[in-house]
C-alpha cells in the first residue's frame, strides 16, 4: 500500500490510536495530554503516552520537539497541540 492511499484512508475512531511522547516535568507536555484526553475522549479514539527519559530511540529521535504527537505512528504535530486540528485528523 503506498504511504500517498494509507494516509488519505480513513479508519473508525475506535481503530485510531494517539501516541504522546514526552518527559516529567515537561509543561507543554502536560498541556498537550490536557488536549489528547479530551479529543481521545471526545471520540472514543485510544491514546498512550511515551516517555523519553525511558527510551533511548525515543530519546534520539524527538528529544528536542517534545511534546510530540502521533496518530496511528506518524507524526501529527510537535510542541503544541492543536485540538481543532487533532480532531479533523481523527474524524471518521
């Protein structure tokens, strides 16, 4: 399947998944869960959070742009979280 179908491809809420990845202690990373909870909720679309202090690859791969934010496995958005935006990307 090429990545051009699979990203216009539109999956139910219920086989979404968000993906927050973050640190303790991180401001922007606590603002942007706020958002997530809510969207998530909203929607019936599941979320999990990732920390970076616990993940080395993680680590490597975002540690400048936390907050970060994934839908389904690729990045949606960095730093702040736009909730009118998440939810356009997660509805049916």
């Amino acid at each position: 399947m090429s990545p051009i179908f699979r990203r216009t491809e539109k999956k139910k809420p219920a086989d979404r998944t968000v993906t927050l990845i973050g640190k303790p202690g991180c401001h922007l990373c606590d603002d942007a869960q706020l958002v997530i909870e809510k969207v998530c909720g909203d929607l019936g679309v599941a979320w999990e959070k990732k920390d970076i202090t616990r993940d080395e690859e993680l680590n490597r791969a975002y540690w400048e742009q936390i907050p970060v934010v994934l839908v389904d496995g690729e990045q949606h958005t960095f730093w702040r979280v736009d909730e009118d935006r998440l939810r356009r990307e997660l509805a049916p």
